[in-house]
C-alpha cells in the first residue's frame, strides 16, 4: 500500500490526488479558530477578536450567528476552489465542503439539525460553467453535518462581484436575492454556503433574503472555503 502511495504522489501531479492526500502532501490543515473572527470570518492576529467581533466588524450589524472558513483564498486553497469553480471538478468540491462541515461541528454546530442553503447562482452561469460549485460544496457540507440540503433562495442575473468595487458590489446585490422554496422551522439552524467571501456584499444580501423582515426564529451561520484577505483590517468596505 506505502508502495502504491508513494507511486500515486511521483506519478501524479498534486491536482490529481484526492483531497486528503494533497493536505497531506503539502502539509496542509484548515484554519485554526483563533486565526479568524467567528462573526465575520476576517482574519485576526492574537487578542484582536473579542465575543462582539473583531476590530472590522464589531460595530456592525450582521445578519448572522456565527461564521465558519477553512482558511484565506490563498495558495492551495485558492487553487482547489477554482479547479471545483472552473474545471467542474465535483469530488474536489465535495470533499472541501466535507471538510467545512467538521469544522462547523467543531465550532459547535448541532448535529442532524442544519438546513444547508448553498449561495445561488443563476442559470447562464451555471450553463456558461457547467457545475453548480457552490451546491457541490453545500452537498457536502449536509452530508457532514447530518443535514439536508435546501435551496431556499432565488438569484437574479447580475455582473460578476470580482469586476466591481466594493461600493459597486453592494448595489449589484441589492435586491438580487429572493426566498424560495418552503418554509423555515422555528428554533432551527441554517447554514449558508458559498465558496469565498470578498467583500462580504453578496452573503450580506442573501443572508438578507433568508431571514427577511421579520425576526427570522432560527440562527443563522455562513460557511465558506475561503476568505479574501484584506488590506485594510479596519475598513471592509462590504460590510
């Protein structure tokens, strides 16, 4: 079998082992939960994060519980996320949001009680690529966590997000988002799931749409693979 292992790893390039086997090549691990803020999924340094959040987001209103990453949108872990987005690579994905969801049952999220809610996306995209990348990590998430996957919210074709600015990116989300499907169960939890968080515009608004007006009666969590790393800690810009 070592012999077997050690044939796959001088054969094969990196890409096409299994997941576990790339994070054990490369000595790769997910996100500690000190090195981001639960409440906004930024990175933060020792003491910056407090229970209001970190020196970014503390004195904003979110409309979520808890927020969950494997890591920055850097290195490996970009390049996994865009061969899932860009090479219609579903095992991979699959796999990344296996691992998402143990780590969201680290964090503290209930056991067989999730409704997992993937990032929609619209129609022409999903043809122009070919996968749904953000249900395949949603899927996986569910399976990890016990829960099923819904999809509960609606999208409406806009520009892409990374062509735009920051003030650019919350009026090209702005309404986009609409609830589908049935009903939420009060005292439940939601988890939402998308790929990457930039701005943090875009899981904002369908965050938005998920709880509504009213007071929503189920905690809310947002899962991603990856956040974008920002220059300025003190001025997201999204939020």
């Amino acid at each position: 079998m070592q012999a077997l292992r050690a044939a796959e790893e001088r054969w094969l390039a990196p890409t096409a082992l299994p997941l576990a086997r790339r994070m054990g090549v490369i000595g790769w691990e997910p996100d500690g939960f000190l090195a981001f803020c639960g409440r906004c999924g930024g990175s933060v340094g020792p003491h910056e994060e407090s229970e209001f959040g970190c020196a970014a987001c503390r004195d904003e209103r979110l409309p979520w519980e808890r927020f969950v990453r494997l890591g920055e949108f850097d290195g490996p872990l970009r390049q996994w996320v865009h061969e899932v987005k860009f090479t219609r690579w579903r095992r991979l994905g699959d796999d990344l949001g296996r691992l998402l969801g143990r780590r969201m049952l680290d964090a503290g999220l209930p056991a067989g009680k999730a409704v997992v809610v993937p990032m929609p996306t619209t129609w022409l995209r999903r043809t122009t690529r070919g996968i749904d990348h953000a249900g395949v990590v949603a899927h996986g998430v569910a399976a990890a966590v016990g829960g099923r996957m819904e999809r509960l919210l609606a999208r409406e074709h806009r520009r892409a997000q990374r062509t735009l600015s920051p003030a650019e990116r919350l009026r090209n989300v702005s309404g986009a988002f609409r609830r589908a499907g049935g009903p939420i169960s009060a005292g439940g939890v939601v988890v939402l799931v998308d790929d990457v968080r930039t701005s943090g515009a875009t899981l904002r608004a369908a965050a938005g749409a998920l709880k509504g007006r009213r007071k929503a009666g189920f905690a809310l969590w947002v899962g991603t693979l990856g956040v974008a790393s920002d220059p300025d800690r003190r001025g997201l810009g999204g939020w």
